[in-house]
C-alpha cells in the first residue's frame, strides 16, 4: 500500500438532537450510487468543505439541524488517524487525534504558519513549504492546498468542462495551475526561480551553465550514435510506430498459442483424471479377483470334506453293528444313554449330500462373478493403455507443436521490446538534445542580454509523456472505443487521445477522460512516489451512459463494467471515491465501500437519515 498522502475514513454530520449522518469509507474504490435528491453531490461538497473550501455545502433542508462537518482521515506514511471538525457556518477547524491535545487550524493559508487547515493537509502529501510560480516575472508563493483542490475534488459541472483538468479557467491562476501540475509530474518546485538576477552573476552563471550544456550535448550526441547511428527523429518516430504495430501482432500471436496449448492441457487433464479413476478401479477389480480366487479354493475344500463326509456315513450305514468295533462284544452289553439323539449315518450323508449342492450353486455363481469381472478387468486394461497413448499423444503435440511455437513468438516479442526499448531511449536523447540546445540558447541570450526573469523550464517531455502513457493504459484496461495513442499537449496542458483534442467530444467522453486524466495523474504521482494527496473524489464520471451523445453511440455495454472493476482491482493505488447516480454494475462485490441510497423505505434512504416518524398520545377516556 502507497505510503504518500492520506485516505478519508469517514465523513459525519452531527447536530443537536438529531442522529450523525454517518458514511464510511475505505481503501481503493468506494462507490456511492443513488436517485437525485439522496445526498451524493452533498458529500463531496462537504468533503471539499472539509478540505478547507471557503465556500459551505449547498443549504439543503435536510442538512439544516446540523452543525458541524467532521472528517476522518488517516495519514498513509504513519498510520495516524485525525479527526477535522469544521462548523457549518464558517471558519477554521479543530483537529484531534489519539494520544496528543487538540488543535485549532485557520480557515486561510498563511505561508509559514504551520497551523492552518490548508498546511495540514500539505504536510500530509509530502508538500509542505513547496514554492509555486505566480506569473510571467518569476515572482512566487507558498502552494496552498486549494491549489490542488480542483485535481482531487471534481464536481458534476466541473468534469463536463472543455478546459484542462489541470486549469480552471480563471486566466489570473494560469500560471500558478500550470506550476502545480509540474510539480505533481516532476516533484521539483520553484523554488529557484528568481525575479531579477544581477546581470553580472546572471551573465557568469548562463556562460557556465552554457559551457556545461555544451559537455551534456556532446555526450548525448555520443550515447545516441551509440545506440542508433545515422537515424534521426523523424525515422526513429516511423520505426516506434512500426514496431507497436509488431508488438501487438505478436500479443495477439502469443494469446492465440497460448490459448491452443491451454485447450490442449486441459483435454490431457481430462484424459489423465479418467486413467486415474480407470486405474483405480483396475487395482480394485484385481484385488476382488484375487479374493473370488481364494473363495472358490475354500468352496472346493469344502465340497471335498462334504463328500468324504457322506461317503463314510454310507459306508458305516452298511456296516452291521453286532459287535463293538473297539472291544467286540456284542452291542447289546452297550449301555446307550440318550438313544433319541443319535444320528443315522445315512441322514448325515444326505445331510452332506444337500449342503454340497447348495456349495455347487455358489461356485456356479461365483464362477459367473470372476469371469464378468475378468472381462472388465480386459475392458479396462485395454482403456487404459489407449488413455495412456492419448496422453503421450498429447505431450509430444505439446512438446513438439506449440511449445516451440510458443517460444518462438516470446523470443520475438522479447526482441521486439527490447529493440522497442532502445528505440524510445534514442528519441529520448533527441529530445534531451533539443531541450539541453534550447537552454544553452536560453543561456547565451541571457549573457548578452538583460533578462526579465530566469527561464522556467516546462514540465519536460519524458514526465509528461510517462503521464499520458499512464492515462492510456487507464483508458485501453477500460477498452476506451477505438483509442490509439494517448499524447500530451503542452499548450493546452491536456491530453490528446488518438490525435484529437480532449475538449472537442462530447460532454459523456469529457466526463469520461477527465475522470481517466485526474485518477491517471494520482496513479502516476503514486506509482512514481512523487507527491499527491492520493484521493480523487468523483461526481457522475458515467454521463455517457446518462445523457449519450451521438458519438457516444459507439460505447459498448460492457465499458461501465470494466472501469468498475478495473478501478476496484486497484486496491493499493490511492482512494477512489465515485458519486453516480446509476448503481455501479454487479460485477462488484457487495462491500462496506459500496453504498447505495434507495430513497426509498426500504434500504439507506441517503446520507441524512430520515427523522423517525411523530406519535401522539391519546387520552384514555
């Protein structure tokens, strides 16, 4: 999780008499989705007010009982929670926290005050004590935090506007605008900017920076030869162009192989899960087999006895018994004590003789039973053994077919970024050879003449560049329709997407791409770890699928879904806070951060509860 800034945990009304209006927030996405009239525009008015923003929430009926806004927030770089309680009518703020006394913080910035509402905040994104240019001269001030007021809080009319994010239209904060989205791109403030140098230090110090440009020129020129000899800028910028297009082919070629080589694991899966139920059950036959063997060895025994039983009680049933066998007297001098119980031995044998039928019935079906199971035993050696060819079959298809193929688009790709890379650091040195020509011009015309004020340089074309890559791998994880390339343009301080200026679409696209610039720009500072309050609260960025323009036609159902869930994937990126009024899609899990006012009885009304209902007491007569 991002160490820079702070995140919002809660936002409270609180009044006399009535119950907090309460909503709660946490890391990453927090949608809040509802009808007009539910509060939503309200709660990012009063977390702007909480902010430090002169102007108090919208004086709305069900707001009128309360007194105060209080905002919950947590400081990313130490974990410390702060409570900032604010009054409704006006004025600073009381901040408290855990373990030290409260403090009180003014409602205007001062610079060097460390005690005001905006400086607090400041401290909080890495900002504290930065310098910011106000004009043309070089003159300069401490940056306020409303300074970045319109990059974090962005209300429903102000994310349908033609001008920059980065501007607010008021010609008088231009440049002051402008310094602050440089300081977010580059993390280097103004700070050495001066007004106006004495021209003998100013003359001494531009020969020395020139003469020092002309060492950083030669060796950029020699690192450029290095790496692409006789290429200029022009045929450098065709060949990117070229080998984007190759890059994609071969994305597009590896996801296809990948895709073969997945359905043909999964089909030796299968097999391999059917071989191993079909050899388990092979080991359970054989085992049964085994024991069948046994049980007709133990039958036959004991047909043998039976037999041999009953043979004997047919041959003693013949035998006369005049005279004892043992001592031979006659049987007569025999005392027999319980004559009813003896047996004749010809009903043993027929005893013997039943009891051996009844065995041979037996074998006969256990003689049926081992040759059904001999054949299933057959059945399934046979499958296995095909299964097992099926597997080899589809291990050497893998080996020898899509493995190589594989390997062979991966070894391209990898070559087409690594030349792709090459390529970028070489327009790279181009335009650090045209920048580092462009200040040594600066440097010799300021030896010669007297300057109004010390040349400014711009944000730079790799900072802005790396920012508007980050907005479009914002816009392309959205499936932004028919995007190509996303640009920079310095003059405008805006974004260009696909060659065409951001303020010539529709209200829908603007709302779209200004949501995609403000969340970029906290994406990029997070990602760069360069200073940013790492919160962007959002009014109604899905205008596109509210009030569709014409060239809006082309949006594809799915869009909301995939920036939703793209945004909530983000979990460690900073605190996205949505305001929409259309329920966000159902992709989204059901969460605490996902809150949806019904106004309606059933469900959360809105963010102010309704008042529980009056009851009047009736007289017992």
């Amino acid at each position: 999780m991002s160490s820079i800034g702070f995140q919002i945990t809660a936002l409270t009304l609180r009044g006399k008499g009535v119950a907090d209006a309460t909503v709660q927030f946490g890391p990453g996405l927090n949608v809040i989705s509802g009808p007009s009239d539910t509060g939503k525009t309200f709660i990012g008015e009063c977390i702007d007010y909480g902010f430090g923003a002169s102007t108090a929430p919208s004086d709305i009926p069900e707001a009128r009982p309360y007194e105060l806004v209080i905002l919950t927030v947590k400081a990313m770089s130490t974990g410390i929670v702060y409570s900032i309680q604010r009054s409704l009518r006006g004025g600073g703020a009381i901040i408290s926290t855990t373990g030290a006394p409260d403090r009180v913080l003014g409602e205007k910035h001062q610079a060097g005050n460390s005690d005001t509402i905006s400086s607090f905040y400041l401290s909080l994104c890495g900002l504290d004590d930065r310098l910011v240019r106000t004009n043309s001269q070089g003159k300069t001030r401490q940056i306020s935090f409303r300074d970045l007021a319109q990059l974090v809080v962005i209300t429903e009319q102000e994310i349908i506007r033609k001008n920059s994010p980065v501007r607010s239209g008021q010609f008088t904060l231009k440049t002051v605008e402008d310094s602050v989205f440089r300081l977010l791109l580059t993390g280097v403030d103004d700070a050495t900017i001066v007004a106006a140098p004495d021209k003998t230090i100013e003359t001494a110090e531009s020969r020395g920076k020139s003469e020092l440009l002309n060492v950083l020129v030669d060796k950029a020129q020699t690192a450029l030869e290095q790496l692409s000899p006789g290429n200029d800028r022009a045929a450098l910028t065709a060949q990117l162009g070229r080998i984007d297009v190759n890059i994609n082919e071969l994305l597009t070629l590896v996801a296809s192989e990948q895709q073969g080589a997945s359905n043909l694991e999964s089909r030796r899966k299968a097999v391999w899960t059917t071989l191993r139920e079909n050899q388990s059950r092979l080991a359970v036959l054989s085992e049964l087999q085994e024991r069948f063997s046994l049980l007709k060895s133990q039958y036959g025994s004991d047909l043998r006895r039976l037999e041999s039983i009953a043979e004997a009680g047919i041959r003693l049933g013949q035998m006369d018994q005049t005279r004892c066998p043992v001592c031979g007297a006659e049987a007569k001098y025999h005392t027999q004590d319980q004559p009813e119980h003896s047996v004749s031995p010809s009903i043993v044998a027929s005893a013997c003789e039943a009891e051996a039928s009844r065995l041979q019935l037996l074998l006969s079906d256990l003689d049926q039973t081992i040759a059904q199971n001999a054949r299933e035993v057959e059945r399934l050696t046979q499958d296995t053994a095909s299964q097992k060819q099926d597997m080899q079959t589809a291990e050497a298809e893998l080996a020898s077919y899509f493995k190589p193929r594989l390997n062979d688009a991966l070894g391209q790709l990898q070559d087409a970024r690594t030349l792709q890379s090459r390529v970028r650091q070489a327009l790279d040195l181009h335009e650090r050879i045209e920048e580092l020509n462009g200040l040594r011009a600066k440097f010799d015309e300021v030896a010669t003449t007297t300057p109004k004020s010390k040349f400014v340089a711009a944000a730079g074309t790799s900072a802005t560049e790396a920012f508007a890559l980050k907005v479009e791998e914002l816009l392309r994880a959205w499936q932004f329709p028919g995007l190509q390339r996303v640009t920079f343009s310095d003059a405008d301080q805006d974004i260009l997407i696909s060659g065409r200026k951001r303020s010539d679409h529709g209200k829908g696209i603007r709302a779209i791409t200004h949501a995609a610039f403000t969340i970029g720009l906290m994406y990029y500072c997070l990602d760069k770890r360069m200073p940013h309050p790492g919160i962007v609260v959002v009014d109604s960025p899905m205008v596109v699928y509210r009030e569709p323009d014409r060239e809006e036609e082309n949006f594809s159902s799915t869009f909301k879904d995939l920036a939703y869930s793209f945004l909530a994937s983000q979990q460690e990126r900073g605190q996205i806070i949505v305001l929409e009024n259309e329920d966000p899609p159902s992709v989204l899990p059901d969460s605490p951060t996902i809150i949806r006012f019904t106004a309606a009885s059933h469900g959360r009304r809105g963010f102010i509860p309704s008042p529980p209902p009056t009851t009047e007491r009736k007289n017992d007569q």
